[in-house]
RNA sequence: GCCGGUGUAGCUCAGUCGGUAGAGCAUCGCAUUCGUAAUGCGCAGGUCGGCGGUUCGAAUCCGUCCACCGGCACCA
C-alpha cells in the first residue's frame, strides 16, 4: 500500500509502488499528457521514478517554474543529440539553462557557422518528432569515465572527474545519443518543439581566457509556441529602444571608426548630458560638495606612486613627449584630487572635504568590450572625494548612500540594489587596513538597515567599495554609482591633516560616483525611457509650428516667449502640411507640439499635442508655460505608458 | 584580447554566375498655403570600410588591417 498525497491535501492509494506518471494518469489524461517531472518530497525527479513508500508529490508540468527549466535543460539535451547527429567528430561538454533558454559548449576544430545552425535546428525537430524516450541510469565513477573516454568525450571524463566521489552519477539516454546529467528531464523528446537557436559564440572552457575555446550555441525553448512568439516579440521590442539606434534617430551622437570608443556628442545630446550634469552639480551643492577640475594628462611618477602604474597600466593610455618625459591620461580622479588637498595645510576643522569633479577618464578597454555608450573608452565621471576623519567617515558614508539613492529616485529609478565588494587579489596596503575599512563600510549600510548582496575579491586595487545597480524599465540591471573607502591613497600620498591636538593624521579618503559614467548613464536612460525622455531631460521639449506663413510671426514670438521662460524650443516654420510636420516631430519624439493657426493666432492661444497623441486642445501661452514648468519641477514623464514604446 | 558574423548613397536596405551600381526615405529645386502621424513633380547624391593580390575585367574571389554587431574573457 503506498499513499500519496497532493499539493492540495488530498491523497491516493496505490496497491503497489508507482511512478510519477502512473499517478498523474490516475488523476487524469490530460494531466499524464503534460506531465514532465514530479517533486517528491521537495526533490524534483523523473516522471518515471517509482514511489515506493507513502510520500508527498507534486506533478511538474509546463505551467511550473520547475517545468520551464526542465524544458530548457531537456532542449539543451536535444540540441547536443542534433549536434552529434550531424557532426559526430563533436565533443560535448557542459549545457545549462540560463534566463530564457539555455545554450551547449562544444568542442570542435571547425567552428559553426550560421547555416549550420539551420541544419542543427531541422534535425531537432526530426528528434521532437521521433519521439525518443529519455531514460535515466545510474554509472559507477570509474565506469563512466571509461565509457566517455570510449566515445572520445574527454571534456566529460575531466567534468566527472571534478564531480565529488560520493555523488552518484547519473547520464540519460535518448536513443543514440547518452550525456551525463544531474536530471531530471522530460520523459521524452516529444514534449518538446517550441524552441530557437538563437546566438553562435564562442566560449572559453571553464570561462577562463588561458583556456582553449568551446563553440557555444544559445538557444531558448518555452512550453509552446505562443509563448516562444511572444520571447522573440520582446527581443525585438528591446532592439527597437537599443541607445545606438535611439542616438541615431534622434541625432543625439555619432561614433566613428577613428575613435573607437568615443562620443562624438551632437547638439541634442550634448543638451541631455548638460542638463544631467546641471543636476548633479545642484544636488551636490545642496548636499555640501565644492567643485574642482584637476589635468587629464599627468606624469608617469605621479601614477607610480597611486599605484595605478603597476595594477593599471594595461588599461591606461600613455603618451611620450619630445623631451622623454612619459605622460598618461589620467584612468581616475583620485590622484589629481590627492594632489589638490595635499595643497597647503590641511586642519581637522576643515574636514570633511567633499570635492566633486566631473573628470574626464581614459581607459584602454579592451576591443571587443567596447559597447555604444554603455562602455566606451573616455568617459567623463561625477566623481567626488571626500577626506575626512576616522571619527567621520561612518556618517559621510551614509550620507553618500542617501544621496545616491534620492538622486536615482529623481530619475524613476525605485529599484536599486546594493552590492558589497571586498578586497581583490591584486592589491595595495596591509591586510590590517582593509579589515577596518571594509568593516567600516559594511558597519554604513547595516546601519542604515539596507540589503546587499556579496561580490567577493571585487573591489578596488585601494579599497573595498559598494555598487549601485539599478534595475531599467524592461529588467536590465545597470553598475552605476560606487563608494569607496581608502586610506591606502592618503597613506601612498603622504596625505594628513592637523589634529586638535596639534598632532599629524592621516585622513580618510572616500571615492564615490553618482551616477558613474555620464556617458553610460545617459545610454542607460535612453534605454529606460525608449527615448520618450521626460520633459525635463528631453533636448527640445516642444516645436511650435504653423499652419500656413499667416502664422509665422506669432510662432516666432510664442517660441521666443517659452524661451524666456526658460524651456527649450524650436519652431517648424516650414512650408509643409502640418501632419507631416507633425509626424516628423513624433517620431523625434519631442514631448510637446505647439500649433498656430489663425484661430489661436486670433485668440492668442496656442493648440496643444503632446508627444503620445493626446491633443490639450488650444490654452493661452501663460498657462501652458505654467503647466511645462511645473512637469519640469516634478520631473514627471508625460506618459508612463510611453515607456514601453509607443511605435 | 579570443570565436563567429557584418561593412554598398545621410538613413534603411537590394545587387544573380566576376562584366566598372539600384530602391525607399531624407537632402536640394519647383509647384502647392494646407488644421493634428507622410502633397505632387524633378534634380542631385556612391573610391561599394582601408590596403594588397588573382583576373582582360573585382562590390562580388583570396590575403591582410580597421571598425562595428553577437557572445566569451575583461569592467580595478
């Protein structure tokens, strides 16, 4: 007798032990069809595992969490079988899922090629619609190294190798083609069929760059085809609000192959960066920050002692003059803001400094990192440093914290996420230092009773620091701030300051960005917005136009009138019917459309549209200015919904 | 940096088998003076990413370099 209870309480009994499968087809036919694994007693298994003792089992189907990674991990399975088919001097190596589908490593001398992934796609489908059973069985350690060492699968000998020797091995069988698995997976090929090969690449083995490379495919799989449509829908969404493409259309800035990895910034978005670093500028002001400017280009020595020129010289650009002296452009602000309070005497009661910059940097990034603007090689920082006392240095940590994550709110960023980063292994100053100061930073947001997550061995080469990630609009998740606490600089620096008591110490030193990169940040809310900026970030925030000349004047006059109101506008006096001036504005998605014709001209109105079709019908030009100022002050989008595009 | 792919007019793209290039939109000109997402007609626009090679002849084939795209590695 076996009695097996259900998730909602209810329970069967069984004259003998049963598999998964048995049970659902007790339930129902329905249910034993889309039956791909159970959990039993919280252990996911196969929908073959036998029950043989009462116990506790869910029934996993497509519509679990548990059934999606299934289907991925299985169509991983399937796509390695393909391979094998059509490529049998293939090695297999190691096929997880990741978000959204899954790819395969394989080893091969011949790289694939886009047609062969074509080829590798039918063939999948030929397996799905074959119908192979998948069976599990369990190999001895020695046993199974000999078999895959027989079949010239070394990558998987050297995994089972690495396995720990008390767990058992499990491989699954699907037809001809075996991979060693950990399971479950579906009970047979036929349960699979809405997936697509999506990304060819290349893959180091073990993900590490001295090892030789894999060719990786990714793919994605989903449990029908309605739902793969919509994945691949979404994919091109996200393509449509991609920043280099957004840069483009709306002439904001252009790269060019004699500068890889700089911006050449055109007017309009020269505009957007201003008014972000406008921004900036006020908020630290507020919060007691003064602003300095400190060289680009500054001598090697100067560099030897920050240490930048030996933990950072593969990243830095150099540059010789005519005398020898050897230069490089400057990786980081730190140590021109060192050299700037080294300047004179500094006393306690000076303290804390707080010396913002917004620094240009330069950083050999390499070839292939280079992304738009999201990763560039010159990039301009609001950086700041701030020296103060051990005494102070918990509460200015805090008030950076705090800083930052209003100044994310302020431009619609409500989920952010912070991560703890401690000491990396290349590194400058005694193990002594960095316990207190990564014990102090920690001590800062503990004390302000925020969450972290961990990334060990991942701050920087003079301290530990925190990251501030930020979650975009279609669930990206972008670095932008950091906070830093040093005292290695100060110390590499001969840094120190009056004490009270007429003593000498060593201030504290804490590195922070804002919104980090300027450049990459404005990339980022590109992409959050798909270019619908709100109004107080849009380059030009409204076009007023006419209807026919009669109207020139008074658009030229309303213009002028939204300018000395301090609004950014231009005017489309052109001789066009007004829907094509219309359309062609929409598409720059300007946010507001301001049209005269003899009728506003007559009532001294002007019509109103804003940029998601909304017509506010005609209101004199005092209210309208009153109504933009105040979506300006509030930083208000004009429409939430614009967000998710509005093509 | 590594693997794969791509590079043709300002933009988006076509170009067969090697026979010295084509469309739409934009620009410019003319006409039109028009009421909320494209008025019509016309002109002009290209060292086919750079360099080298094969060939009577190269956008097309080969080599090499550069840039970009997708990943990997990197992102102090």
């Amino acid at each position: 007798m076996v009695q097996i209870t259900l998730p909602d309480g209810s329970s069967k009994q069984f004259d003998q032990s049963v598999t998964v499968h048995q049970v659902a087809e007790s339930i129902g036919p329905g249910l034993a069809k889309a039956t791909l694994a159970g959990e039993v007693d919280g252990k996911l298994v196969d929908a073959s595992y036998r029950l043989d003792r009462d116990a506790r089992l869910r029934i996993i189907t497509g519509r679990d969490e548990e059934g999606l990674e299934l289907i991925r991990h299985s169509t991983a399975h399937l796509m390695a079988q393909a391979v094998k088919r059509l490529f049998p001097d293939t090695q297999v190596t190691i096929g997880p899922v990741i978000e959204n589908g899954f790819y395969y490593d394989f080893a091969r001398d011949e790289p694939f090629h886009p047609e062969d992934i074509e080829r590798i796609e039918k063939e999948m489908e030929r397996i799905v619609a074959e119908d192979i059973p998948v069976s599990r069985e369990v190999m001895e350690r020695d046993e199974a190294i000999r078999f895959f060492r027989d079949q010239g699968e070394e990558y998987k000998a050297r995994i089972i190798a690495d396995i720990p020797a008390d767990e058992q091995l499990s491989l699954y069988r699907q037809g001809d083609f075996i991979d060693l698995c950990r399971g479950p997976h579906i009970p047979s090929t036929g349960k699979l069929g809405a997936f697509k090969l999506t990304k060819l690449a290349g893959a180091y083995w073990r993900g590490d760059s001295r090892n030789e490379m894999l060719q990786r495919i990714y793919g994605t799989a989903w449990p029908d085809k309605k739902q793969l449509k919509g994945y691949l829908k979404r994919l091109e969404e996200a393509e449509k609000r991609d920043h280099r493409r957004l840069g483009r259309q709306l002439e904001l800035f252009q790269f060019q192959e004699e500068a890889p990895g700089a911006v050449f910034w055109h007017p309009r978005g020269w505009t957007l960066f201003l008014t972000l670093i406008d921004y900036v500028r006020k908020r630290q002001r507020q919060a007691g920050y003064v602003e300095v400017n400190t060289p680009d280009v500054m001598d090697r020595g100067l560099w030897e002692i920050s240490g930048h020129w030996q933990n950072y010289r593969e990243n830095m650009f150099t540059t010789q003059t005519e005398d020898e002296r050897v230069f490089a452009l400057k990786p980081m602000n730190c140590p021109g803001s060192v050299a700037m309070y080294k300047q004179g005497l500094k006393s306690y009661r000076d303290l804390p400094i707080r010396m913002a910059e917004f620094g240009k940097v330069h950083r050999y990034e390499p070839s292939g990192a280079l992304h738009g603007l999201m990763r560039v090689r010159h990039f301009t920082q609001d950086d700041a440093h701030i020296y103060c006392t051990e005494e102070q240095m918990e509460a200015e940590c805090r008030k950076v914290i705090e800083l930052n994550l209003s100044v994310y709110r302020d431009f619609g960023f409500d989920d952010v996420k912070l991560k703890f980063a401690d000491r990396p292994e290349s590194r400058i100053g005694d193990d002594a230092t960095w316990d207190k100061l990564e014990s102090a930073l920690k001590g800062a947001i503990d004390g302000m009773g925020l969450s972290y997550d961990y990334n060990p061995g991942e701050g920087a080469f003079y301290g530990p620091k925190i990251e501030f990630v930020l979650r975009d609009a279609i669930g990206r998740d972008w670095q932008c701030g950091t906070l830093q606490v040093d005292l290695n600089l100060p110390e590499r620096f001969d840094a120190t300051y009056r004490t009270a008591e007429g003593g000498e110490k060593r201030p504290v030193m804490l590195h922070r960005a804002l919104l980090g990169s300027l450049e990459r940040f404005t990339g980022i809310l590109l992409e959050h917005h798909s270019g619908n900026l709100p109004l107080w970030l849009a380059p030009v925030q409204a076009v007023v136009m006419n209807i026919t000349d009669a109207q020139a004047d008074y658009v030229a006059r309303v213009a002028s009138e939204l300018e000395q109101a301090g609004l950014r506008v231009e005017t489309d006096l052109r001789n066009e019917k007004i829907g094509y001036k219309i359309r062609g504005r929409t598409l720059e998605k300007i946010p507001y459309l301001l049209i005269a014709g003899d009728r506003e001209v007559e009532a001294g109105q002007i019509a109103v549209r804003r940029r998601d079709g909304t017509d506010l019908g005609a209101m004199a030009v005092d209210d309208l200015i009153e109504r933009l100022r105040a979506e300006v002050a509030n930083r208000g989008t004009i429409d939430d919904n614009e967000r998710q595009g509005n093509e």
